[in-house]
C-alpha cells in the first residue's frame, strides 16, 4: 500500500487526539500527535529553566532531541517516555509561547516529516494540513464549542490529579486559540481543501466513522 497521510487540525480540546488515536488504530497507520513534540520541547525548557523566548536555544533542542513515537502510542523524549508529563498544566500554559518561535516551527516540522517518512500515518495538529503535510491524501479540520471544548479538558486534568475551576480552564482555551490563531508563523488555520467537522455532541466513534469513510475511499 502507498503510504497515505491523513492530517487532522483543530483548536485545543476539538478532540483531535481521541479520534485520531482510534482512527490510527482502525486504519493500521501510526499515529503522530504533532503537538507532542512541542510539548517535548516546552518540557525541556521547563526542566531546564531557559526562558520560553530563547529561540536559539528552544530550536536547537528541536533539532536535537530524539523524539519518537512507541507502538502503543507513548511519546519518547531522549529515550524517556514523558506521555504524562507533556500533559501537565504548566506545559499547556507554556507550549504556545514555544510553539509561536518560528525556527522552532521549522524543526519540529522537520521532526514530523523524519518521523512519518515511508509511513501511512494520521498525524493531528495545528498547521499538519497547511504547512507540515499540504499535500495529505485526507485533510480534516475539527472544531466543537468553546464550552465543550473546557469541559473534555478540564476533566482530562482532574483524571491527572489535578483541580483547576472549570472557569480558568475556559479562560486557558480562549488565550491559547487567540495566540494559535493569530501568531505570524503557520497559525491556525481551516485548509481550503479540508472537510470541517464540528464535533460539538458527536460521539468519538461517529467522529471516527466519518473520517475513516474518507480515508479508505482514498486507500482503496
């Protein structure tokens, strides 16, 4: 089989890395969360105490890093599995800032393109169908309410351990889609050629469905 690129965007929370880790597992591609990767990054800032705007530093570590994708799904940084620390609420809150360097974009964007190479895969992001794969066989934006989309995360955070208001959490989302949205390099963005999906009171497994259907007609 030729390998086949489905890309999927969306705004924090649209359910991108439910459905795309279904749809992976439905098709028999690798899934790639693009966003893990900048959250590797964040992580090591974090870690590390460099300032979120040295970008010299932040793209060097992008160049740098091994990153990589486990077959269950697990995301490895440097030969560690960070699956859970990536999803710390301190990494939400920074991943952004780090994620609007441009020659970070560029690195991770090479990252993405080493990791998928040879591969059918569904790879979820921000920008995967307008810069990182504009030439994906299948490219879907996914989208649901800002309302909807506090509720999935607050409830992943509180399965985490940890508490903030559901309030705070909507008022993060709202933040972030400002910054992704309007950043100069790659923002956020619904490719003319994808179909738009609102998941707002959609099941996952409908979700899934009518991504699949779309996939497979291109497969074959």
């Amino acid at each position: 089989m030729k390998p086949t690129v489905v890309a999927i965007d969306g705004p924090a929370g649209s359910g991108k890395s439910t459905v795309s880790k279904q749809l992976a597992s439905s098709l028999g591609f690798v899934h790639l969360n693009s966003g893990a990767l900048y959250r590797g990054i964040t992580l090591l800032a974090l870690r590390s105490g460099a300032a979120l705007g040295d970008e010299a530093r932040l793209t060097e570590e992008a160049r740098t890093a091994e990153m990589d994708f486990g077959l269950d799904g697990a995301f490895l940084l440097n030969g560690e599995d960070v699956s859970e620390h990536i999803r710390a609420s301190e990494v939400d809150r920074a991943v952004s800032t780090v994620a609007a360097l441009p020659r970070v974009r560029a690195a991770v964007t090479e990252q993405q393109r080493r990791i998928a190479a040879g591969k059918s895969v569904v790879i979820e992001g921000r920008d995967v169908t307008t810069v990182v794969f504009p030439n994906a066989q299948v490219k879907v934006y996914l989208d649901a309410s800002v309302e909807e989309r506090a509720a999935r995360r607050h409830a992943d955070l509180e399965a985490q351990g940890e508490q903030p208001s559901l309030d705070e959490v909507e008022r993060e989302i709202r933040e972030r889609d400002e910054r992704d949205r309007t950043r100069a390099d790659s923002p956020l963005l619904v490719a003319p050629d994808a179909e738009v999906i609102d998941t707002t009171g959609m099941s996952i497994d409908d979700v899934v469905s009518a991504i699949a259907r779309s996939a497979r007609s291109v497969v074959g």
